[in-house]
C-alpha cells in the first residue's frame, strides 16, 4: 500500500502518472472552516504527493457539492488559460469539517513538462491553429452522417486533452445527429462527442454520449398458453422451451442493467446486471421478469412512434417486476411507475397484462390525471384491454382473440379458454353498469373491439390513441365516443363517423336519434336500483 508524505491515509495509485489516484481512510483533524479552506489546505499539503505546483495555481476552484456525506470539493487543472478535460480532483469533506476522501485525475507535472515543451515547439515552428469552422467541419465529416439527417453542431471549444496522459491542444466539438423519422427504424440518433487536434487536426478521441446497445433476451410472446396453444398450462406446470422466443433488447444502456430508452427496472429490487448484456433467462430466474417487462414495454412504445405518436410517455418508465405479492399490479400516477405482483402466475410473465398495465400509464401521460370519473376509470380498464387485445390478435388463437390475460387467468379462471376480462360482451349502457371499473370496462373495450373490426387495426389503433388528447380529467364514455369522431374528422376527414356512430348508439353511449335521443341500453330506473356486484378480486 503506498503511502502519503502530507496526509495518513490509504492510497491507490493511478494507473499512467502513478502518483494517488484514490486517497481514502484519511486522517484530520476536525474543522469549522469552509469546506473550501479545508481542501484547499489539504491540497497544499499533498501537492508533492500528486506532483503538481504547491501553490495550486493550475487548479481552478469549481463548486462544492453538498450531499449527506458532506461537502465534495472540485477543482479543474488548467493549462495555458484553458481546462484539461478530464484533469479533476474532487476532496470530500464530512459534517464534522474533516477530509475523508479524495479522488484525483489530475495531470502530474512530469507529463505537464511533456505538454509546456510541445507548445514552445509549435510556437517557433509557428504552426498553423485550426480554426472553429475546420474543426466543426472535421467534426461533421466524422459523424458520418447519412443522406437526411438533420445535423447540429451543439458546441465546439478549445481545451487540452490528455492524448497519452499529455495535455495537447484540442477542439472538442458534440454534434447530434437525428435521422429523419422514416429511417427510424433502422438507424438511431447519435450524439457524437470528440476531440481533435487543434494542429493536425486528427481526431484523438470520439464517442457516442447516447449510450445504448443492443443486448440478448429472451421471453414470452405474449405468454405460454397463447404461443402453444395450450390452456392446461399451470403456474405450477413444466414450461416447454418452444413457449420461450429469444429477441433482441435494443438499444441498452452500457451500464449493464436493463434499462433503455423507454424501460428501466431500476425500481426492482436487487435487479439483474449482466455487462455482456446477455438476459437470455428462464422463468425460474427472477430477471425473465424484467426482460419481459423491457421487450414488451419498448416493443409497444415504438409501435407507437411509427403510429406517429412521437411524444406519448417517450421516455423510460420505471419497473418494479415484483413489488406487490398479491395476484394484481398497477401504474401509479403520482410516481408515474410500474408495479408488478407476483400471486398466481406472476403478472409480468403475462405480456398482456404488462401492456395492459402500460395503458394506464400512456393514458395517464396523455392525461394527467385521467379516470376522476367512474366512467373514466372504466375507460381506462377497456382501453387497456383493448390495447394489449389488439396488439396481439394476429398471434392469437381465434378463441383466445377477444379476451385478454389468458396465461394470468389459468391461476383463478374456470372458463375454456382461461382469460382475465372478454372484449367481446354484449354489455350496453347504462344497464349494465355495475360500479366497478373493471366490470364496467368491458362495455368500452367492447366498443373499442367492434370499432376495430369495422375500420381494420391500424385505424382503430391511431384513433384510440388520438381521440385521448381531446379528453379532460373527469371525461366519461359520451364524451369518449365524441371524441373519437372529432379525431377521426381530424385524421381521416370524417370517413368513419357512421361507423364509430353505429357502434356507440347500438352500445347506448350516444342517444339514439331514431328513437327521439333515447338510449339503447336503457331503462335507467333498474340501474337505480341495481345492485352493485362485485368484481373477481383480480382488478388489473
Ligand atoms: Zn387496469
């Protein structure tokens, strides 16, 4: 363990300068000056440890940043009136006023010797600088960006960068590249930061900031029962490997935990980190969870962005896979995340039920604060159902088609096939509200269902989605069908109003004006009187 000359401390050293790179378990007396006099003091006494001038002036006093440790110093090292990047010494200084640890990146002066020479070089062979447009140019060229683009320069400034642990005069240029919208889905945004020679202008360093990256994984698509066409599966039953389909986790961030774009599970507790980025689990790994809830989640939003929804809940939604121990889930509004429980067959095991779950979220997003209403609630259910429905008709058997949940319900459904809600009720309003949410969603998902065998998925879907932007806090079913014809003047000119007319008036939603505004689902005074019934526990 290499020691200090200044302090008692423990050390280790950095890897290029050898001088301390990790000061820590470090001795001092207590103080009451300010965090700043306190490290400053502290430098000065271990400047000769870490080679550099004892009166600190290569090193410019950045901020202090207060935490429940305490105090944490920063200092920058500048070299001829510009910053080294990179070059940083951080003391940390506890409640008490005493330095506790160190952490130094700074450029020793054995290598600043190297850096003083090269420039008085340059300076008598009067070599030639580049200048702010060269560079952001070289920058562009190296960006490599393809026909379309939309390209900007985000900054470009002169620093010193350490090209072999010696400081050397450099533009650091970021440009952001974002490909047009219809090439979405083969090529991704860049944010390319790098660093070039302000005299050969060779490029010395250069990395994409937006750090994702494609990993492995491996899942239900939706779930077991569906893909194999089996409903005597189990929670308890053996999963052949044909039920499991491996895909790609696209754009990861390096950190090796499963987190994107769209999905993190940073909300789960003690989460899966794999730096191969490979999560090619099973069910009987707790972390299948969380690759089911990033793939279906991620999948589900980007369908979305090629709808032209480019700003529905466009950022990462957190995940706790397994948070409750009950047989349901939910979206909170107020910490705007998933929560996933694990009774019965665990709801995140069921692609369905995440995506369900997901609606609530992407309602919630386009709405703050949708379903103060009874009705609205409902709406919230059906849409939800009619979400994950939907999205995974094509892949359904034509039993399974309308209904949802149907890996969930093997744990407490007696129906063939097993399934959490149906989509294909013939429910009408008002008579066969019931008071609960989830009951009360199926007379909306119903309607939502028959839109979409009349007008096809892909109009349906954008409508559905739209039709939520003219929606208020408190909306209810009418103003929901309302809206959903005002979308479609909007998006289609009107061509489906009959269409969306004819299912609502038939569901009693809107007045039927052949019958002098009356509605199909009444007579209202049994709804009066009616008994509230109650749901099958497993609300979703
Ligand atoms: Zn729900």
């Amino acid at each position: 363990m290499a020691k200090l000359k200044g302090l008692s401390a423990k050390v280790e050293p950095h890897y290029r300068y050898k001088t301390p790179h990790q000061i820590y378990d470090v001795k001092t007396q207590a103080s009451g000056k300010s965090p700043r006099k306190i490290a400053e003091a502290a430098l000065k006494k271990i400047a000769g440890d870490l080679k550099i001038k004892p009166d600190l002036s290569q090193l410019k006093f950045d901020k202090v940043r207060e935490t429940l440790l305490g105090s944490h110093v920063l200092y920058q090292q500048y070299h001829a009136g510009k910053p080294i990047s990179g070059a940083w010494i951080r003391v940390d200084v506890d409640k008490d006023g005493r330095v506790f640890n160190i952490h130094n990146d700074l450029v020793s002066e054995p290598a600043m010797v190297k850096a003083r020479k090269a420039d008085t070089k340059r300076a008598t062979n009067e070599d030639k600088q580049l200048s702010d447009g060269e560079a952001r140019a070289l920058a562009i060229e190296a960006s490599a960006p393809a026909k379309g683009d939309a390209i900007r320069v985000v900054c470009s400034d002169l620093c010193y960068y350490k090209c072999n642990g010696v400081p050397t005069l450099s533009w650091k240029v970021i440009v952001k590249i974002t490909p047009p919208k219809s090439g979405a889905k083969e090529r991704r945004p860049a944010e390319w930061k790098m660093f070039i020679d302000a005299h050969t202008g060779a490029i010395l360093d250069k990395h994409n900031l937006l750090r994702f990256i494609d990993g492995k994984g491996r899942v239900f698509d939706p779930n077991p029962v569906v893909s194999l066409n089996d409903t005597s599966l189990e929670d308890y039953s053996k999963i052949p490997d044909k039920a499991y389909t491996e895909v790609v986790l696209r754009d990861l961030k390096k950190s090796g935990f499963i987190e994107g774009p769209y999905v993190t599970t940073k909300t789960t507790a003690n989460r899966i980190k794999r730096k191969n980025r490979d999560f090619r689990f099973k069910r009987t790994d707790r972390a299948f969870k969380e690759v089911m809830v990033y793939f279906h989640i991620d999948r589900l939003q980007r369908h979305l962005q090629e709808m032209g929804f480019d700003n529905v809940l466009n950022h990462p939604i957190p995940v706790n896979i397994d948070g409750q121990s009950d047989d349901n889930s939910h979206y909170s509004p107020s910490d705007k995340d998933l929560t996933f429980g694990t009774g019965g067959v665990d709801d995140a095991e069921d692609a369905e039920i995440i995506l369900h779950e997901y609606g609530h979220a992407i309602q919630d997003n386009q709405v703050p604060g949708f379903g103060q209403s009874s009705e609205g609630g409902a709406m919230g259910e059906g849409f939800g159902d009619f979400l994950a429905a939907s999205f995974f008709s094509d892949v359904k058997p034509k039993n399974m088609k309308p209904t949802v949940g149907n890996w969930d319900a093997t744990a407490y459904s007696g129906a063939e096939p097993p399934y959490l809600r149906r989509l294909d009720s013939n429910k009408q309003y008002p008579k066969d509200l019931r008071g609960e949410v989830h009951d009360d969603g199926e007379i909306w998902s119903a309607c939502l269902w028959e839109l979409r065998a009349a007008l096809g998925r892909a109009t349906t879907e954008k409508l559905v989605i739209a039709h939520h932007f003219l929606l208020a806090r408190d909306s209810g079913f009418e103003e929901g069908a309302n809206a959903l014809i005002t979308a479609d003047k909007n998006l289609n000119n009107g061509e489906n109003e009959s269409a969306i007319r004819d299912v609502f008036v038939r569901r009693g939603i809107l007045p039927n004006p052949k019958r002098r505004g009356k509605r199909a689902g009444t007579p209202f005074d049994e709804i009066r009187q009616g008994v509230r019934q109650k749901s099958n526990g497993h609300g979703k």
